[in-house]
C-alpha cells in the first residue's frame, strides 16, 4: 500500500484489496488501530481495544495468505463487538462498572464464527449500560459521541459499534437489538443497522437483557457488505447472493402506513425525505400501497412492558445487591421496571403474538392484498445533542423501530438523505421472515438510486484518507 488514499472504504472493497495482495491484513489493523488511537479519546466508541491480539491475527492470516492456504470469508478484515457478546480471556462489560474486571472463558456464538472466517476484532464497542440505561455524566465509561459531530449522540444501546463503523475504526460490528439498538444507531449514524428474523443468528453468549425479543444485528456502511456479513455469520458464501442485488424493483409492493407518517415526534424534514424517497422507490419499478399498523403509541407501550419486565428479571440483582456500581440512567429505567407487574406483561405478549401475526398476513406475497415490504422512517429525527439527551435520559426514542422488534421480522435501517445541519437520515425496510434477501434487493436497490454520500465531503470513514 504506497498511501492512505488506497484505503478501501468498504469491506468488500477490502476483501478484494486483500485477495488480490493489495494490501495485507496487517496494514488493515494497523491503519484501524491508528484510526482508533487518533479520534477515540473524543469519540468514546470502543471500551477495550486488543491491540496486540489482533496484530498478531493479522500477521498469522498474511502468513497463511502467502502460503496459498485455504482462507475464511472475512479473512484479514477489522471488526467490533458491542460489550455485551462474551470475548473470551477479554473483559465483557456490558458497558457497566459491575463487570469491569469480567472476562469469560468462552467466545458468544456470533464472535466465534466470525473468529472462524478470519475476522479480526479490534476490540469490544461502547454501549448504553446492559444495553438498557440512559447515558450519565457520571457513568463508569464516557458515552459514545456521534462521528458526524461529537456534540450528538451516535444512537441507543449499540452506540459504541456505531461510531466505530461510522468514524473508519472498522468496516463492520456487531451489535443486539432489543427495541432497535441496532437500526437506531445506524439511523442516527449514517450506516446500515440490519436486526434479522429474531433466532436467525444465534444468540449465545450475549448477555440478556430481554431474551424474548434480544436479536443479534450487524452494523456497515452499506448494504452489501451487511449482506456479506450475514452470510458469514449463518455459514453461507456470499458471493451468488451479491451477484442477485439488482437496481431496480419493477412490481415490488411497498407498504407504507401514512398515518405513522403524521405522528409529531417526525420532524418536518424527515417527512419530507421520507415522500421523497418514496417518489424514488416508484423511479425504480415499485408501487406503493397504502397499509394499515398498529397505532405507534400501543407499540411503544407494549414493547416497554415487554423489555422492563424482562429486564428486571435480568437485572434485579445487580440493583439490590450492586446499586451504587450501575449508573444514574440504569438506575433511573430499573425503577420503573421493577414496577410492571405479570398480568400487564403476559397482556403484553399476547398483544405482541397478534401483532405478528397480522404483519405476517400482511406480507403473506401470494395472498392478492399483500405487500413484499413495508417501509417507513428509520429515525423520526436527527440525532439529538448530548446535551439533550443528559437532561432526558428516559424520553421515548425511535419508536418507529419497535413493531419489528415485538414481531420478531427481519428489518433494516439505511441512510435517505441528510439534515439542514448535516446529520444523517433514515428509512426502515422490513419484510417477511426469513426473507432477508429480498430485505437487501430493496435496500440495495434504494441506496444505488438515492447515492446520499455522492458528493459529500465530510463522511466521518473518509476523513482520513
């Protein structure tokens, strides 16, 4: 590599640059790690770095890279893990004072088979407290900063795996979606945040926060190399799925509940990228059916019960036995979990049971009435301040991402424009269970015709190359 302007900006763009002895896996790391050393003390996305760990990998793929040997997927590319995902003989804090020595003996699943593809991990990303307090100023590790501006916050829950992706320490992280901590970061971050079918990617060794709806999600800067990321992560080659990703979406019906459009919490100007992008999803071939959802408020309510009442299960014991150790924002939303009682819970789920199966009908393709996908905004505004958010730790966020989460359909967030102050917009595609490929036609179709960053000078992953 003769500089830095040859620094690939994706990572199917890296993986070429690596089969072709472009560059070498070490170069990658060491260029990642650089990133990592120039822009975290202000940007606060990773909690533990393994320098030396993932030297050494690197050194032993281009090892074996040069001796022709059978390599994996992902061979040679840096990555993240959220913290919450065991790392064994690396410490795992759920972004928590409480297990700030913890270091497992074992790797979570999702960590060991993308060890097993040659992925490298830099290390383990900042997130919100056990993926479920607000940030403090007094919390054991300093929250994680938006890399488009260090003023905003990056996201919810997978915030550190966020800003990793989004400010160049690594071309994709892992990260858990609860109640959309992994779409809501790539929404507020510029990125694609992928929450597949719930189950889809086993989620042993990830420390719970609310099991029956926790899922394992991946975080990149496009929609291609998210897809590449899920095959690795389900043991598939992803190359025949890249070869299928088409440009246009002719007789693709897209469902948009319009009424969700007209809530307040929407900002005037994500309405107005949202109809925009739906004038550019007709361009493509699509048609665009008016469809009815769940009222969001009822989402929203029911998705809190669900993960309060779970989350104190999970958590109770750190608050009665650990309470000066958990931070301010914990403290604050386990109060209020520890409030919700069985009957409003169970209530709850059943409510969730109906709602996945009315969207299930509603998707059901060979049914006549049907829609193959619906879409929606990904955020309803931009990124809020830190500040804003210190003064309302517990104010409703990305409601928009709940249905999904409660349903357990695969969704996707993706970029769909920026704001008058340049921070990123998002969309949300969902579709079908199990039906992640059609997922990724409509968001790659999308994403080639809007092209957000065509032009942009000051993408966070570019700025130093």
């Amino acid at each position: 590599m003769d500089s830095l302007a040859k620094y690939p900006e994706t990572l199917e763009e890296a993986l070429i640059a690596l089969n072709e002895r472009q560059i070498s896996a070490t170069q990658l790391v060491e260029h990642a790690l650089a990133i990592v050393q120039q822009k975290d003390t202000q940007l606060h996305g990773m909690i533990t770095v393994t320098k030396e760990a993932a030297l050494s990998q690197a050194r032993q793929i281009d090892q074996a890279r040069n001796s022709q040997e059978q390599m994996g997927l992902l061979a040679g590319i840096p990555i993240a893990h959220k913290d919450v995902f065991f790392s064994s003989g690396v410490r795992t804090t759920a972004g928590s004072g409480v297990l700030s020595n913890f270091k497992p003996d074992v790797n979570a699943h999702v960590i060991q088979v993308l060890e097993n593809a040659g992925a490298i991990s830099i290390g383990k990303a900042n997130c919100h407290e056990f993926a479920f307090g607000s940030p403090a100023l007094d919390d054991f590790f300093p929250a994680a900063r938006n890399p488009w501006n260090v003023d905003h916050m990056p996201g919810s829950s997978s915030s550190g795996s966020a800003t990793a992706v989004g400010a160049g320490y690594c071309f994709a992280a892992t990260a858990s979606d609860t109640g959309g901590s992994a779409r809501h970061p790539a929404a507020a971050s510029g990125l694609v945040g992928l929450k597949p079918t719930r189950g889809l990617i086993s989620k042993e060794g990830l420390i719970p926060l609310a099991p029956s709806l926790d899922t394992v999600g991946i975080l990149t800067r496009n929609v291609r190399d998210n897809l590449i990321m899920l095959c690795t992560c389900l043991g598939s080659d992803y190359q025949a799925f890249l070869n299928e990703l088409r440009t246009e979406l002719t007789n693709t019906r897209i469902g948009v509940d319009f009424d969700h459009l007209q809530t307040t919490d929407i900002t005037d100007e994500v309405r107005k990228a949202f109809l925009e992008s739906l004038e550019l999803f007709k361009d493509l071939g699509a048609q665009i059916v008016p469809i009815t959802l769940p009222d969001l408020n009822m989402i929203a309510k029911v998705a809190n019960i669900i993960i309060n009442f779970e989350g104190w299960q999970e958590l109770k014991s750190f608050y009665e036995d650990q309470k000066e150790n958990l931070g301010k924002g914990l403290q604050q939303k386990l109060v209020v979990a520890s409030q919700v009682d069985e009957i409003d819970y169970q209530d709850a789920l059943s409510i969730a049971q109906t709602y996945a199966e009315q969207l299930t009908q509603q998707l059901n393709r060979p049914q006549e009435s049907s829609v193959d996908v619906i879409v929606s905004v990904g955020r309803e505004a931009p990124a809020q301040t830190m500040a804003d958010l210190y003064q309302h730790p517990t104010g409703a966020r990305s409601t928009c991402n709940r249905l999904y989460s409660l349903t357990g359909h695969p969704a996707i967030t993706l970029p769909m424009g920026l704001s008058s102050l340049g921070m990123p917009l998002a969309l949300q595609i969902a579709s079908q269970f199990h039906d992640e490929h059609l997922l990724y036609q409509v968001a790659h179709a999308f994403e080639k015709k809007r092209n957000v960053f065509s032009g942009i000078k000051n993408i966070p992953w570019q700025s130093n190359n």
